[in-house]
C-alpha cells in the first residue's frame, strides 16, 4: 500500500508542475472579492497551508489579514443587500502537495459558504467525510487526481443539490457508482473517468439515473464498467437533449444498436466509443449528427462497411478516428463523402488498421486543414497504387501514416514540397515497389521528429537530405536497401533525441561506435540486425534493447557489459562470430527480460551465476560449442524464466538431475547434446500444467517413455527423437488437450508479444530441419523416431484430431496401424517408415497406408507356422524373383514396340512389384527367424 501511495503522489506532484502554470491563472478569472475575510474563514486557511509542501511558492501570498486576496481565494456574500457579511466562497488549491493526508473535517467545517471548491491533483487521500454536506451552497467540485484509496463514491455526494459541476476523474474510486448521483439535477459536467488510477474496478448496476440529469453537457465514463447497462446504455443518453460531450471509451459495452427511432441529443459534438467490443457493423445513426465534431471509435470490434447516404451530415466532422478495426469497402466512397461539404473542416483521419481497399483518391487532399491523416495496415495491405503528388499540398499535415500497404511507384520532392509542418511519416510497401527519387542536394522543408521508412528502395547510399532533420525521436529505414558505411553526422544527429533507433534489413557496413552515451533516462530501443557489421560488441549506455543479430561482429563478449549497460532489458547478439565465454557482469543486468546468443562460437562452461536476472524470460544459448557435465541450478531455478534453449552444444551429465530443479514454464529445449539418463518417471518439470514445447532430440537418453509426460496438459511440441529410448508407447499420449482440441490455441504463455526475443525453434519435419519462428504456437507434432520403441501404435493415438506431423520412424513398431490414424485431418506429414529392421522396410507393420494389408500378413504367418516342410530355404526366393526378371525381358521387345501397351504394362507392373517386394520381405524375415530358432 506504501508503494502505491507513493506512486500516486509522484504522479500528482508532476502533474502540478505542468497545472501550475495553467489551471490556477484560469480559475481565479472565475472569482470575485467583495468585502473583506472573516477571521475564522482565514485561519482555516492558514490551518491547512501548513500541511502543504509549497516548493513553488504557490501559496506565497498566504499572508496578512485579508485572505479575499490571496491566490486561488475569493469572497463574496449570499445576500447583494448586506455587502458587510461576506463569507469565502471560492477556493482553488489544486495541484499541490497536502502529503497524502485526509481532507481535513474542521476545514471544511469552517468554509460553509463555499460556491466554488477546487482540489484537483492536491494528494489527498484517504476516505470522504459527510462534512460535505456542509456545503449546501456547493456548484462547483473537483476531486480529481487524488487517491481515495479505492472506496467507493458516497452516496451523500448525490445530496449537494446545487452541485453543476462534479469531477472525480482519475480519484481511484471503485464498486458502484451510486445511483443518488440522478438527484444531482442542476448537474452540467460529470466526470468519473478512472483512467489514470489503481482503481480495480467501477461499475454501474443501470444507467436509469442519468435520465433525471435533464441539464448535463458533458459526461465522461472512460474505464468505468458499464456492462450491465450495455443494451440500454444508448437509450440513456438519448434522454439528454443538452448534451455535449460523451466519452464511453474503454467501458465493456458490447451492443451497439444498429437503430435509433429518433435521437434526443442533436446537440452532440463529441462523440468517443473506442475500446469496446461491438463485433457489428458502423449504424447509420451514428454519423447522423450534423453539430458533430470529434467521432472516435477505436478498437471497438466493429465489421462491416459504412453505411451509404451520409452526405452533408459530416460537414463540421474535425476528427473522426475508425482505427483498428474491421471496417469494409472502396476508401474512394468514404473519401468522397468527407470531402463534399467542400469547407474543409477534417483535420484528423484515422482509418489505419481496417479492411479498406482500393486507391487513394484525389479528393483526399482537397482539405486543406488536415493536420493528420493515418491510413496504414488495411485489410492486410489493400490500399494500393501510387502515392499522388497532391499529398504535398496539405500545408497543415503533421503526422502522415501510410504504413503497412502494397503501395507502388515513385516518391519525389513534389510529394513533400509544402509539408513544413510535418514532423511524424511512416510509410512502407509490402510488395516492396515503391522507390525513393531525391536529389543529393535536396534541402527539405520539413522538420521530421519521428520517421519510419520500411520496405521500399530508398537508395544504396546513406541519404544525405536526413542531416537537415532536428530533434529525432524515432527514427526507423529497415530493410530500405541502404549499402554503405553509417556517417559520421548521423551519430550528432540522432544521439541528444533519440529513443528508437531501427536500421535493421540492409547492407551497412563498417563498425559502430564502440562507445556512445544516449542522454535519453527512459532508455533507447536500438536494433542493427541483419546487417554487414563488423567489429566488436559496442557498450552504449542508456540502451534498452540492444538488437544486433545477424552481423559479422566478433571477438569477445566484452567482460564488462553487465556494468556498461546495466539498463538492457533485451539483448540478442546471435547469429555473429562471437568467441569466449559468457562473461560474468552479465548477471549485473537487473532488467533482463530476453538474452539470445545463439549461433555464434562461445565456449567454455555455462555461466555459474544467473541469481541476478529475477526477471529474464527468454535465454538462448543453442549452437554454441558450450560444453559440461552440469547445467547451474541457479540457471533453471530463475522465477521468471518462460523459455530455456541449449539445444547443438556439448552439454551433458545426468538429466533428471538437472530436470528436478527445472521451474522453466513453457518451452525447454536440451536437444543436440550428450545428456544420459532417463526421462524421469515424476516431476519432469516443476510447471507441469504449462509446458508447451519440450525437446529432448538428439541425445543418449535411455529407458522407456514415462506417462508422466501425459500429465503436461499445455504439451504441443513432444520431440524425443535419436535417443536410445525403449519400451512401448504410452497409449495416453492420445489423451493430451492441446493435441485435441483447437480452441487452446491461444492459451499459451507469453510467446514474446510485448517483449522484443524472436522465438525460433528447429523440427525435423518431413526428413528436413526447418526452422519455425512465428506459427511456434500453432505448430502440433510429436516425434519418436530413432529409438528402439516396440509394441503396437497405441489406438489412442487417432485422438489427436488436431495433430500436425506424426513420426515414429526407425523403430521396431509391430502389428496393426490404427485404422482412424490416416484420417486424421490436420495430419500433414506422418512418418512410419523403417521399423522392426534397417533393411527390411516395414515388415512389422501393416494395414493403410502401406500396401500391405493386415489380413495378408495374418495369412502368410499363419500358413508358415503350419508348414512341417523345413527345406524350403533362401534360394527358393531368391529363384522367384529371378524368374520374375526373366519373364519381364521377354516381353520386353512387344513393350517397346506398342507404346500405348508400354505405358499401361509399366504402370501395372510398378505397382505389383511394390506389392511383391514387401511380400518377399515378409518372408525373408520370418525364414531367418525360424531357421535361428532351429540353430538354437
């Protein structure tokens, strides 16, 4: 609770300095003083200063006798008639510091008279005291950005009748919004946002009360839960003729009626229903209000097009944001529809994220007052054909998103020409068609702050015209086909502003600084991968995430890179020409979160310490030349490690020692090593329930395969292959959930979606090692081949309706094949080839899909086993399939005379000696069985 606390007063105490300036100059404009101060009235005053901190001075002129002129204190009387009884009624303390104490009882005890209470981001906290209700004269009260602890609002507030304006915004409020709140019917302005508070939740039973707020403007319930009210939630606010303003983002409504027989509220200019889950189509009365001004409906689930006849009833539309969703149809018509009016009014779009297709019209730049326009990622890249030059005329535009689309061409001058203002672009291609064409010498008018150019040709050289630049935040050319050498006036440039630096994709080459202090206290994201670089590991401090995969980089990890960049959070130096060992400081990195040094030629044992990395996730340290007998508990033990790859090393040692002090959560892969051991027959891993991906490929593991792996209910990657592993099949492994059903799809741990670790493992599928990296969690396969594994396949096995590749290869499988196996549906590779014997092929299997059926097999035993001929020997087969060839010879000359008796002749015939060939196999194992039996 400390710690909360603590956080609610820093975030009170900095936003004072930014409301210091603006709130207080503004409030008091509203007060007046009249008379002069009464003396009780001014030592409630003084009483309260002195549990402030006031290092701004914001209450200096706390002093004298008369407190009608102090800052943010005004005076007035009830009565015009008797001048000399004036009473304070106005006080504005907002955005100071009161050291997280309650709202003090006597004060507001002493201020009866207020009108006008202000105590926004002031750090009260603690509960609400019925003195309130001392002030009965109360219209104006503003709680917000205080910590009330997470109670809930009290019901007396509904009985300050006189209350016009309430605002408990980010005040950390929770449970029910009391419906008293209806009795408040003067009430103009309602504020009960929760957004920036630890509030766990608030939440209304119905929004009925809201009808009996005939007068309200202006209502913001961002982030209270209104789940409850969603199927009448409309009908609400429809009964509010004066409203203004709504704000309904981030509630849990999911029903967005597709009708409204008459709208109340005409008078509507702001409108925001993002971060909902509608899962309907745009209704046309939404855009139906001509007053409106602002509509946003962000990432709220909507599908569908938007509805046709919306002419001149956008006409005062300035902002209109349908980002991220799933609205359908040709951008031209939306386009063409906004841009009718012809008064220019739009000044932000957002339709990024959507399924609109089509080209970008002309129309799009008729409005000259666009200041921001966002149209990237539609339907996975519909919005097509060439950028127009007319894009250069709007002379307002700020930030210009075309990110995300096959968009072709040719990018010039003309296209930024009149832009002056232009400070965010992102833009790509992902058909990688479009092409830079800009001068050397071009001088650029604008002044770009954060930039993002992916996936289209922007030159072999550096581009010269970015040094004009100032300020960079953001700064992203990947995969932009840039092959040179980084200059020196990047580094000046980039180095005082920069946070995000993504070069990644191209062919640079040459070395990096080796030592470069970024100013940026929140730290930078850098990434350099899949480059030509060379050299040594940089230190650069301030740095983040450090991305630099896939280089040339090598020599030795430097030894102090735990100290020089203590602040990484992700490190991934695979895929270079490191040597050496791991280096202790790494264990110094107190914010790890993901380590990837894979692929690269470090040596040595495993690093001892790993105590120090509480919050890594992610470890790969796969295709190395690591080697030693004993992997460190103090690797495996780690609270929050999700993901352990050691796989192509020369580890080894007993692996159920190792295995018993595992914690690792969701995938662990010890493949391609020298482990001995058996698979542990309890607690294979300490987090049973959630391991999803476990191989064990590759080493020298011996004994049978424990049930217990069929305990590991989140299990959908099972490779055990090239081991030394006996016995049969469990049967259930047919009863694994994840391999059963699809709807666990997406139940899995965290697969590194909001951390920066690229997730790869490799399977041998189909005979070939293929490396898979974002559809890991889709991936369904067990594998067992290359053991010494007997017995039947277990029936159970056809269970696994959502099986993807199946291979028990080089075995000595025996008996029937599962009937229902091939008709496994999602089954795209299954590999029983190999069994019972090197030579032999599949003799101890049969049924589909090999050609030889079970019945045939059963025969041929059986009339073996009745046979009391024993003469019969190996030349007797050896004779047939002698006759056989000579046979085929004679005919050979009429096969190559008659082509069309060739083709059928050799098409039957490749048939029967497949059939024929098992058949001989058949027997030729069963003849030396027997006759082994005899010599014994």
């Amino acid at each position: 609770m400390a710690t909360r606390n603590m956080s609610f007063q820093l975030v009170f105490f900095f936003f004072a300095l930014f409301a210091r300036f603006y709130h207080l100059e503004a409030a008091v404009g509203f007060k007046s003083n009249v008379g002069s101060c009464i003396d009780t009235e001014r030592r409630a005053l003084l009483k309260l200063k002195e549990d402030l901190i006031d290092p701004f001075g914001r209450l200096s002129s706390w002093i004298g006798e008369d407190c009608c002129n102090w800052s943010g204190v005004g005076c007035g009387t009830l009565n015009p008639s008797l001048l000399n009884l004036t009473h304070l009624n106005y006080l504005d303390v907002s955005s100071n510091n009161f050291l997280g104490i309650p709202i003090p009882d006597d004060f507001i005890g002493s201020l009866k008279n207020l009108k006008h209470l202000d105590l926004n981001s002031a750090s009260f906290f603690g509960t609400l005291n019925p003195s309130l209700l001392n002030l009965m004269h109360l219209n104006y009260l503003d709680l917000s950005y205080n910590n009330f602890l997470g109670i809930s609002i009290p019901n007396f507030i509904g009985s300050l009748k006189n209350l016009k304006h309430l605002d408990l915004n980010s005040a950390n409020f929770s449970g029910l919004v009391p419906p008293h709140l209806g009795n408040l019917s003067n009430l103009v302005y309602l504020d009960l946002d929760m957004g920036l508070s630890n509030s766990e939740d608030l939440w209304v039973s119905d929004l009925d009360w809201l009808s009996r707020l005939s007068s309200l403007q202006y209502l913001n319930l961002r982030y209270v839960n209104l789940s409850k009210a969603s199927t009448n939630w409309l009908q609400a606010i429809n009964m509010l003729p004066s409203l203004l303003e709504v704000y309904f983002s981030s509630c849990q409504l999911h029903d967005l009626p597709q009708t409204l027989p008459y709208v109340n509220f005409t008078l509507l200019q702001k409108l925001d229903l993002s971060y909902n889950k509608f899962g309907s189509p745009p209704p046309h009365w939404l855009f139906n209000f001509t007053t409106l001004v602002e509509l946003k409906v962000r990432s709220s689930n909507l599908t569908g097009p938007i509805p046709k006849g919306l002419e001149g009833n956008l006409c005062n539309l300035q902002v209109l944001d349908l980002s991220s969703n799933s609205v359908e149809g040709e951008i031209v018509e939306l386009i063409d529809t906004l841009s009718r009016c012809g008064n220019g009014s739009l000044e932000t779009l957002d339709l990024s994220t959507n399924k609109l297709q089509g080209t970008l019209p002309d129309s799009l730049w008729s409005s000259k007052n666009s200041t921001s326009l966002a149209l990237s990622y539609n339907n996975f890249n519909m919005l097509s054909g060439t950028i127009p030059e007319g894009i250069g005329q709007l002379s307002r535009l700020f930030k210009l998103g075309l990110y995300g689309n096959p968009f072709e061409g040719v990018i010039t001058e003309l296209h930024f020409q009149n832009l002056t203002y232009l400070s965010n672009l992102s833009i790509s291609s992902t058909n990688k068609s479009l092409m830079f064409r800009l001068t050397d010498d071009w001088i650029p008018l604008l002044k770009l702050e954060q930039i993002a150019i992916n996936d289209c040709l922007l030159g072999l050289a550096f581009p010269s015209w970015l040094r004009t630049q100032g300020k960079i935040s953001e700064f992203t050319l990947s995969d932009v086909g840039i092959s040179d050498t980084i200059p020196d006036w990047f580094w000046r440039l980039v180095v005082p502003t920069i946070w995000w630096l993504d070069l990644s994709h191209n062919q640079l080459r040459g070395k990096l600084p080796t030592s470069v202090t970024f100013p940026s206290s929140s730290g930078v994201w850098v990434s350099f991968e899949s480059n030509h670089l060379e050299g040594s590991i940089p230190l650069w401090s301030n740095v983040t995430d450090l991305l630099l995969k896939n280089n040339l980089f090598s020599g030795p990890i430097p030894s102090n890179i735990g100290h020089e960049m203590s602040l990484l959070q992700n490190l991934d130096l695979s895929r270079n020409f490191l040597t050496g060992s791991i280096p202790p400081s790494i264990n110094n990195m107190k914010n790890l979160n993901s380590l990837d040094l894979s692929s690269n030629k470090l040596s040595g044992t495993i690093l001892r310490q790993w105590q120090g990395l509480l919050y890594l996730m992610f470890l790969d340290l796969s295709k190395n030349n690591l080697s030693g007998d004993h992997i460190p508990s103090s690797m495996c033990s780690l609270p929050s490690l999700s993901w352990l790859k050691l796989s192509s090393n020369n580890l080894g040692g007993d692996l159920s020692t190792f295995l018993q002090d595992c914690k690792v959560m969701f995938s662990l892969d010890l493949g391609e090593n020298k482990f001995t051991g058996s698979i542990p027959e309890s607690n294979i891993v300490a987090n049973e329930s959630s391991m999803a991906l476990l191989s064990l490929r590759g080493n020298m593991l011996t004994g049978s395969i424990p049930e217990r792996l069929c305990q590991l209910s989140n299990l959908h990657i099972l490779d055990l292959a090239l081991n030394n592993l006996s016995g049969s099949i469990p049967s259930c492994l047919g009863r694994l959930p994840r391999l059963k059903a699809l709807s666990s799809y997406f139940t899995l741990g965290p697969y590194t979606q909001d951390i920066t670790f690229n997730n790869h493992m490799e399977l041998v599928i189909k005979g070939r090692e293929i490396e898979f990296t974002k559809i890991i969690r889709l991936l369904n396969t067990i594998d067992l081949s290359r053991n010494n594994l007997v017995g039947e396949i277990p029936e159970e096995i056809t269970n696994l309706s959502t099986l993807g590749f199946l291979n028990f290869s080089w075995n000595q499988l025996t008996g029937r094949i599962p009937e229902n196996l091939v008709g496994l549906q999602r089954l795209e590779a299954l590999d029983l080839s190999h069994n019972l014997s090197l030579e032999l092929g599949n003799p101890g299997l049969c049924g589909p899909p090999l050609p030889i059926s079970c019945s045939i097999s059963s025969d041929i035993e059986d009339s073996e086993d009745k046979d009391d001929d024993k003469s019969i020997g190996l030349e007797f087969y050896i004779s047939a399939v002698l006759g056989f060839l000579v046979a085929f010879w004679a005919v050979l000359g009429t096969l190559v005379i008659n082509k069309s008796i060739r083709y059928a002749y050799f098409g039957f015939l490749d048939r029967k000696i497949h059939e024929l060939s098992v058949l001989i196999l058949v027997k030729v194992a069963r003849l030396g069985r027997k006759n082994g039996m005899e010599r014994n």
